[in-house]
C-alpha cells in the first residue's frame, strides 16, 4: 500500500477519488502543524503540499519512508529540493495546472492598476463621485517588457498582443523562433529596463533571479514606469520598489506575491500607488481543481510506472519512450554494480558513451540508474553513511558531491558487432577498469567488452571472473573446484588477448559459496585475478 499524506488543502472530491484508487491510501491533513507532520510522516510514502506547508530539511529527516513529494501549483520555494534530492526523494510540479489562472490574474492586476480600479471603487464605496482623480492609461500601443517567457509568461504575451501593445521580452534561453510566433522582440535585460512602459515579471525564484529588479536596475528604467509581480516574491527588492513609488521612478505596481507571506513588512502592500492581492495568481476554482487531479494523477502514475512527470530534480522522461529506455536504466545499472563489485580503489572519473538506439534517448536518467550501482557500497564497506539514501534521483548529485567527474557522449556507428550499446571507462586512483553491455531481448543483459577482452556473459545472478595466463585446462580446474563445492556452472564466456597470452573467463554459476572458495580459485597455477559478483544480491 502507497500511502500518501495530503498537508494542505486540496479539494475532497479530487481527494475521494484517488483513494479508491487499488493499492493507494489518501489521508486528509490539512492544515497539519509542523510538529504533527514530523510525527506523521514516517507512515507515510508520498507527501502532497500547497504553498503553506514549508517541507524543510528538519521535516525531510522526518520522511524515512518518503518517496515523493507533489507540489500542487508551480513554485516548490517552500521544499528544500537540494535536501530532498540528497535523500533520494523526487520533487515534482504541476507547472500547468495553474497557468491561466496567473496569466488572467496578471492581465487583470496590469488592468486594475493601469486605471486605477481599485481606488475607485473604493471612492464610490465612500459615496463620492471623482472622475478626475482617477484619470488612467491605455494598454494600447504601450511597450510591455516581460521578463521571462516561459508557460505564464507566454500567454500573458498572447493576451497583451490581443490590446495592440507593443511587445518586448528577456529570457536567455527561448528559443528566437518562438517568441517571433508570439509577436514578443527578444532583447536584454538592459533594453527591457530602458524601453519598456510597463514591465511584468514572470521568472522562477532562485539564486539567479533573487532581486533582479532593485534600486540599480530600477535607475535604469524610463520615469514613471509601471511594473507588475505574479510571479514569486523576492525577484523584487521591497525596500528598493517603495523607494521608487515614495520618487516617482514607478508610477505604480502591481503585486500579488512578497517577499514573506503574509508580509512582515506591510509598507508595500498598503503603499498608495500599489494594487496588492494576497497571492491570488493560481487562485481559482478552476485551477484549484486541475492542480489537485493533477499532482494526485502524477504520483500514482510514479507509484504504477515509475514515470516522475514533471519532477524538478529528477529528469522527467515522456511515456512514450519510457517502454524503450528502460531496459537501458537496467543495463546501466547492472554494468555500475559490476564495477563496484570489482573495484578495490576509489573512484575518481566515469566516462560514459552510448552507441545506437541508446544514444537517441535522455543521456541522464540512464547515468544516473548506472552510478546507482557504481557507488553502492560493498557490505563490509558500509558505515551507515549515503548508501542508504543513494537511488536514481540523488546518485549524480552525490558523485558530484565526491569530486567524481561523469562524462556523457553520443557515439555514430556501432562497438563491436553490437549495435545498442553503453560502454563505461571508470577511472580510479590506480588505473581504468573498461566495461560495455548491451541488451539482448527483454531482460537479457550482456557484458560484451571487460577491459581488453571481447566477452558475452550474462549480467545477473552469480558470477566468478577469472583472469588467467592463457594456457589449457583453466576452466577444467576451475569447473572442478567449483564442482566440489556443489556450484553449478550455467554459462562460460572466455575472451582472450594474443599480447599478453591472457584470458577472461566469466562463469556464471548456480549455489552458495564460501569465504574460502575466492582463495582455492587463486590458488590455481596461472590464475593471475578472481572476482565473485553476486549482481542479483
């Protein structure tokens, strides 16, 4: 059973019918205290909040069983992702579900202010009649700058074009051909700030984008610049913004989002010149509705298929490709437990390349299920240290954290007489250990190159690997070693290199083994290495 906790509100509909879904439990919490969390949560696999709960690493440490966390909305600023990630738990979004509920909320907000709506309703409420006083601006042919053309910011785009604005935008990753289709001129971020009348913010929050807009960048802007928030608070310095309102620098603005929610601070929120919502932008029953079924959609979807749709820390892969790269995540993984088997040094470098159909798929994800097995830890090794937090998810994040360096490349043509293959070089403080695989048929997994040797050995179960001087009757001493022990051996995969007169024999073998069986395989003449890999335990 798949046990999930919701810490905020979600509608109990939505609600109701997930928990009728087979091998799923729902518990309504909302509203939970952070204390009752941290004492909740370890019954629980999956954990679904709104913008109220904040999922810090004290709650984190709390989740022991925790799997997932969904974000019902777009921003996760109140998830510590890069602890979640270190634990192995998958963060996602629902980056949609919301989107014309911002965009909407947005345009309304630059209306509101542009003509100075709520101050005059707020006049007539007083039964007085000021016309004069609330004289406004037009939309129409007026340069818009939008910061940030991602989904929102897009269709704010769409829906400015429609008042005849004239549209310019800043975002260094959007593609030219795109924001053409849009009717949105690319230009930089200076350009934005000098010649735009109004300009609306649509930018995720993080280190990059923390007060992007401030007293510095505010100088630069015409006088009497009027500027729009819905995107998070925080990308706009508070103290800075109500110091151009109090000159004059911004005519007005617009804000839905702060800094801390609710303010702390209420001197923008309650300045004269400002319109300010209590972070309305995905506020509507429409929205609420679509991001719950959503994020709820999602995680069982993760529960059944292992499919993360819209994961922030893990690379999210379509279903339609998800039957094709699959068995890749399992050959990678197998070819990573090989090598830690093996290994007797630390790692320093992985170098990865894909041949074939595996090269047309996400490079990423199939790494990181490789380094799942490349870094687990050997029983003997263990200390309770990241092994056992180590999983798909944070595997790349905690090489990274080692020092290990990962190199991914795409190859053209064929490795051998293979066609799909993942081909490793691991690079350690002694030297390089060479390994490559590939998939023969549904879960038939070969190793077809071990270092210099050509080979075709069965990635599962047990195997003993023997290195030896090629002369006759290794493997009839072997066999009988093996033989007394009860081992039955199911398959042998012999390479040899004319160089050295060396030879790679790999048996993969049936029985329990003894500590003392590694020592007599050793101890036969010409035997240079053994190594037992049990790649199913």
């Amino acid at each position: 059973m798949f046990r999930i906790l919701v810490a905020d509100s979600l509608p109990e509909d939505i609600l109701a019918r997930y928990n009728r879904a087979e091998g799923i439990e729902v518990a309504n919490k909302s509203g939970i205290s952070k204390e009752d969390l941290i004492q909740e949560l370890p019954q629980y696999n999956g954990l679904v909040v709104r913008s109220r709960t904040k999922v810090t690493a004290e709650v984190l440490a709390a989740g022991t069983n925790l799997k997932i966390i969904g974000r019902a909305g777009a921003g996760v600023d109140n998830i510590d992702t890069a602890e979640a990630t270190r634990r192995g738990i998958i963060v996602m979004n629902t980056p949609g579900g919301n989107t014309v509920a911002a965009t909407e909320h947005t345009v309304a907000l630059m209306l509101a202010m542009l003509r100075n709506i709520p101050q005059a309703h707020a006049s007539m409420r007083e039964s007085k009649w000021d016309r004069k006083k609330y004289l406004g601006h037009e939309l129409y042919e007026k340069t818009i700058g939008i910061v940030g053309l991602g989904k929102i910011g897009r269709e704010v785009a769409k829906r400015l074009a429609a008042f005849g604005s004239k549209l310019i935008g800043y975002d260094p990753i959007l593609n030219p051909d795109i924001a053409k289709r849009l009717g949105v001129t690319l230009v930089s971020f200076e350009e934005l700030l000098r010649d735009a009348d109004i300009i609306t913010m649509h930018v995720p929050k993080m280190a990059e984008t923390m007060n992007m807009i401030n007293a510095e960048s505010l100088s630069h802007c015409k006088d009497g610049v009027f500027l729009v928030n819905c995107a998070r608070g925080g990308i706009i310095n508070e103290g800075d913004l109500v110091a151009a309102l109090d000159s004059g620098k911004v005519a007005m603005a617009a804000i839905d989002v702060f800094q801390s929610e609710p303010p702390s601070e209420w001197a923008l929120a309650n300045h004269p010149k400002v319109v300010s919502t209590p972070h309305l932008g995905a506020s509507t029953e429409e929205a609420q509705v679509k991001v719950a079924s959503q994020i709820m959609e999602q995680i069982i979807e993760f529960v059944r298929k292992d499919v993360a749709l819209n994961a922030v820390n893990f690379v999210a892969i379509d279903e339609k490709i998800q039957p094709v790269i699959v068995p890749y995540y399992e050959l990678a993984r197998r070819l990573g437990l090989v090598f830690s088997e093996i290994r007797s040094e630390r790692l320093k470098e992985v170098a990865i390349r894909f041949y074939g159909e595996a090269a047309t798929l996400p490079l990423e994800p199939i790494a990181s299920h490789l380094m799942v097995g490349a870094l687990k830890t050997k029983p003997s090794e263990r200390r309770g240290s990241d092994v056992d937090l180590l999983n798909m998810v944070n595997s790349l994040s905690i090489a990274k954290e080692k020092g290990i360096i990962i190199e991914l490349s795409k190859k053209e043509g064929t490795l051998t007489s293979h066609t799909n293959v993942i081909a490793c070089d691991f690079i350690t403080e002694h030297g390089k250990i060479h390994l490559a695989g590939t998939v023969y048929a549904k879960d038939i997994y070969r190793l077809i190159e071990f270092d210099k040797y050509n080979v075709d050995a069965d990635l599962s179960g047990k195997n003993v690997i023997i290195k030896n001087f090629d002369v006759p009757g290794i493997i009839g001493h072997v066999g009988t070693i093996l033989a007394g022990d009860s081992i039955n051996i199911g398959r042998v995969s012999s390479g040899r290199n004319p160089e050295d007169k060396t030879a790679m024999n790999i048996f993969n073998v049936e029985g329990d083994w003894h500590r003392g069986l590694k020592a007599n395989l050793e101890a036969v003449q010409h035997v240079v290495r053994v190594w037992m890999l049990d790649l199913d335990g």
